[in-house]
C-alpha cells in the first residue's frame, strides 16, 4: 500500500519544495499510535518528507524517470509530535546532485517547533533501466506522477506541466 502523504505543495523551484502534510483524527494508523495519544508516526514523517523531495526531482527532470524512492536517510532527529488538527511543514532544500538521484536537506516544522530534520538521499530512476522487462510501466507510471503532482502543486507550477505528457 502506498500513502499518499503531500497534501499540497506550497513552493516549488529547482532548488526546493515546501509541502505540507495534514493530520486528521480519521487517518487509521493513528487508533494504534497511540490509542490515548495520537501522533504522527515519525516514519511517516520521513515518508512525506521522502515524497516532497521526490516532487522535487520530478520537478528538476520534468518527470523524466517513473520512481523517487529513498536511497538513505542520514542524522534524522525528532523533535515535537505531530498531533491531530495540525499539519506538518517540509522543508527540502536541494544539496546536490548523485549518479543515482540526488541528496537533499530536510527540515519539518510544526508551528515553529521542529518536527524532523536530516538529510536524505534519494534515486531517481525508470523502471527499464533496473528490469528491462517492466520497461512498458515507465510511460502509464510518469503519467500518473504528473497527474497526482497537479492535485498537489500551486496552480502557477502545474500550468507548466504537461498532464498528457
């Protein structure tokens, strides 16, 4: 299962993304985590933060690959909880580029309490390229990613994307 976890992008640019991620009572996981004190489990905050940084090498390549996924997290430190009825805001700032994707500084706050911070290493590849036999699931895959990213992004960053692409 794959949660979609990037409610909105607030900023985007070559250089970095500002995402948010809002936390509702009714989101299943939190009956279990914990069932007197609900919070955002702090792997799911990696997992937005994995995401956010994965719009922004989508962004960087105009969707030139089908997959973002975490090659590393390093130095991630937790601080305040993420409790219902308040959002998550990431912060990723693009440090450079690797042969596989790219490394990325991660700052997350809640209200102005630090949530998580770190870096994260990401890759970015097609399908094709790790299994010349899943090659046909890049296309319909990028497709997808650019719809998902014109539910999330400003208006004025999708304008520039090319949904049919």
């Amino acid at each position: 299962m794959k949660f979609n976890l990037i409610d909105k992008i607030e900023q985007i640019s070559d250089q970095r993304v500002v995402a948010v991620k809002y936390v509702s009572l009714a989101e299943e996981y939190l009956a279990d985590h914990f069932p007197t004190f609900p919070v955002l489990p702090g792997v799911l905050m990696l997992e937005a933060a994995t995401q956010a940084a994965g719009w922004l090498l989508h962004h960087r390549h105009n969707f030139a690959c089908s997959m973002a996924v975490l090659k590393e997290a390093r130095n991630i430190k937790y601080g305040n909880f993420v409790a219902p009825g308040n959002f998550l805001k990431l912060e990723l700032e693009w440090l450079k580029s690797t042969d596989a994707g790219g490394v990325f500084k991660l700052n997350g706050q809640v209200g102005r309490a630090i949530a998580v911070a770190g870096r994260l290493e990401l890759a970015y590849f097609n399908l094709a390229d790790k299994q010349p036999d899943l090659a046909s699931l890049d296309a319909p895959l990028q497709q997808h990613n650019r719809r998902r990213f014109a539910l999330v992004a400003p208006t004025n960053i999708t304008a520039a994307v090319n949904i049919n692409s």
